[in-house]
C-alpha cells in the first residue's frame, strides 16, 4: 500500500477503505508518512468529501491513535456535550452539574480559548487554584463522587488530532466537514462518552456562519456517531449575538454561578435545559423532553446542582473562598463604557465583533501559547430588543492594559447597532437533527 496510491484515488473522488485510512493516520502518528503527503490528502478530502462510513473509519483510526479514558467499574450512563464555539458560551460550566445532580455521568473533555471563541479550561482556571489537567485516578473519582469532571486533552490522547489539526491550520483545511466531525468525535469517544449532545452554533460568532453550513456539520456528526454506535443528537443554536450579559474567564464563572441559583440570563437558562434535557433523554433518565426538563429545573432549584458544583471547585483544587469573596469585584483596572449615541432599540450585537474584540482585551488568544486574563470581558447592560436612551451605557470593557482598550473599543462599538425599532424575537434554539 503506498500513500500517493490513496492520495490519486480520494483526489478522483473515490471512497477510501478502512484499511487506506489506518494506513495513513498510522503512518503519519509514527512518522512514516510526510507532512506533504498528509496535506495533500487533506484537500483531496477538502474537495471530494468524505461518506459517514469513511468519516467513521477516519474517526475510529485516529481515537485508535492514543489511549481512552478508562470507565470500567464506574456506573453509567456517561452522556456528554459539545460546542461547536462560541461568544459568552459559558453553557458547558452550569450544565455538567445540573445533568449530574440527574443522575447522569458527564466525563467533560474540554479545550482552551482561540480566535474569537472562549475556552472552558481558561474559565475554569480563573477560579483561584483550579486544576484542569488531571490524571486518570483523579477523573475517575470526580466522576464517582460528583457525577462530572472537568479536564483537558492529554498529549496521549488522540495525538492524531493533534497532528492534524496543526496540519489543516496552515493548509487551508480547516472549514472541512468530515475532518471536523473526525476531530470532533474522536476525542468525544475518547473520553468515554455513550451519548452526545452536540451544540452546533450558527451566526457570526459561531464557526459555520450559514445556516446551510451549520446543518451539514450537524448531519455529518449525527451519522457518523450513530455509524460508531452512539446515541446522539444535535441542536443547532443561535451565536448571532453572544451569550448571556458577560464575556470574560472570570466574569462567565459569575454569570455560572447566577444559573445554577437559578437566576441566569433567560438565553442561558433556555439552553441550559433544552441541551440538558437531551442529555438526560440519551441516558434513558425520563420518555420524553417535558419531563426531563423537569428534573433539570428541580436540579437547579433545590440548589444540589450548585452543591454538586462546589465540590467539584474543592476536588479540583480551587479555592471556594476566594472564589465567592471575588464574585462581583474582580475586574481589571482598566476600563471603558460604550454609550448609546442615540435614542432607539439595540438592533444586534454582533458576536463576531465582540469575540474579536476580546481577544484584544486579554479574553482569548490567537495562538495557542498566548496567555489570557481572569480580569478581561466585557459586561453587557444591554442585549438585542432592549431600548435605550442617548447616552445610556450599553456595555463596559476590561482589558488587560490600557493599550488593549484602545485596540479593542473601536471593534465592540462598530459590533453594536442601534435603530429606530426593535428586532422580532426569536428562540435560542434553531432546529434540531436526530438519527432518521
């Protein structure tokens, strides 16, 4: 079997076998198989595409590329969830304790900011002393004890992605559906889980901007999960704007905190239980949506998911303490406020804008070894609909220095729009996509 052999035959458009693809991703892991030839397959794959069945192989090989997260002993049902990415999406943090206090397992895998989307590691780590990198022993514990846990990828783990994910950066191969759904998944089924919830933003702020885009992802990642033997469904939601009244590392753990009192934005919460609920539908917890909303509600009102929550900041090291005494205070030094410049109705906030802004602020990275800060965000007064009087504040900016500031006050103020009516509301959730 020889490499350029796949590379002509994907490049004519043909299916690859299993055989062809472990070829390859086992090659290029161990060093035999060049960068150059890996790229050219990359766009072969970019152009021809790939089917569920060969995604699937592609998938399987590249979680057989590094070790699994070992569950056996623990009883399930594990179910996790996934974002595509996005601005203010802090969901993942209130979510795994709510379905946990539900009695389902959550083994959350999660990942850092870059670009203009947020990370939950870099959330997490806002907490003072929280530890994010943690070994097997201590993964399968959070899990017994808590129901969750909150980690990111090891070096061992799907090493494949990692590889090619460096690769389809610098090869223009990024915006390929099949080898997202493979990045994707891979990781996901490393962990352990059974089932998945994959939140598939659509809009500005998201990674597929179209409609079109986001729902081919969504298709793509329910086939190829169900091909591998997962429960799986995928709900396509709204980044247009982002999400919830805060942006920032710190600054999302507040507004954590505000849902699982029960007291979060109402786009938060919508998402929270609906993405919730699904979770606990795949976990066999109830027979239908209305009743496992249920029991994520009771989850957050008799305040165990918040129980569940702290305990998950003391095991992985945080200091509860100093969490709650900086709750509300913690802010960077400098700071700026967006003004109405007229009478009206906030039209939009595009999310794009304001992730881009906050990358400048100290929020996100653009790569991966830049640091972000706990202190930078922004805090917004004002969301789409809302009206507003000239002069009002819309939002204020924290930045790591007074030089981010500047940078970054230009971005947000051109993402705010302002008319003379109020936009039609419209729900958080898009659609949703189940296995036909």
């Amino acid at each position: 079997m020889r490499a350029v052999d796949i590379i002509i035959k994907k490049r004519h458009g043909e299916s690859l076998d299993e055989k062809e693809i472990r070829f390859f991703i086992e090659g290029y892991v161990n060093g035999e198989i060049p960068d150059y030839q890996v790229s050219a397959l990359l766009m072969a794959i970019f152009f021809q595409g790939m089917s569920a069945q060969e995604t699937a192989a592609l998938t399987q090989a590249m979680l057989d590329s590094g070790e699994r997260i070992n569950l056996c002993g623990i009883p399930g049902p594990f179910i996790d969830k996934h974002s595509t990415g996005g601005v203010g999406d802090k969901v993942s943090l209130p979510l795994a304790p709510m379905v946990a206090a539900c009695g389902i397992k959550v083994p959350m895998m999660s990942g850092r900011a870059l670009g203009h989307t947020g990370g939950t590691l870099d959330k997490l780590e806002s907490i003072p002393g929280y530890m994010t990198s943690l070994e097997p022993a201590q993964f399968r514990k959070g899990l017994l004890e808590e129901g969750f846990a909150m980690t990111g990828q090891t070096a061992h783990i799907v090493p494949a992605d990692k590889k090619l994910y460096a690769l389809r950066d610098v090869t223009g191969t990024i915006e390929s559906i099949p080898l997202i759904t493979a990045s994707i998944l891979s990781k996901k089924v490393a962990e352990g889980a059974e089932g998945i919830v994959f939140d598939v933003k659509c809009g500005s702020g998201a990674f597929m901007k179209s409609y079109d885009d986001a729902k081919a992802l969504a298709k793509s990642l329910v086939a190829t999960a169900n091909t591998m033997g997962k429960r799986v469904v995928a709900v396509l939601t709204d980044m247009s704007q982002p999400l919830g009244y805060k942006v920032g590392n710190f600054l999302e753990i507040e507004e954590t905190l505000d849902c699982l009192e029960g007291k979060g934005p109402k786009d938060v919460m919508e998402l929270i239980y609906w993405l919730g609920a699904w979770m606990l539908l795949l976990g066999g917890k109830a027979k239908d949506i209305s009743e496992c909303q249920n029991l994520c509600q009771e989850a957050i009102e008799s305040k165990a998911a918040l129980k569940l929550f702290y305990r998950n900041v003391v095991r992985q090291g945080g200091d509860l303490e100093e969490m709650q005494k900086r709750r509300g205070s913690w802010r960077s030094e400098f700071s700026m406020e967006i003004r109405a410049e007229k009478d009206g109705y906030i039209v939009s906030i595009d999310a794009l804008r304001i992730g881009l802004a906050g990358v400048y602020l100290g929020v996100g990275r653009n790569r991966t070894e830049d640091c972000v800060s706990p202190t930078a965000g922004f805090i917004f007064d004002k969301k789409s609909g809302d009206p507003v009087t000239k002069g009002e504040r819309i939002a204020t900016l924290f930045g790591k220095d007074s030089q981010s500031l500047e940078d970054a006050f230009p971005i947000a103020l051109d993402a705010i729009s302002i008319g003379d009516s109020a936009p039609s509301a419209s729900s958080i959730i898009l659609e949703e996509i189940t296995v036909s």
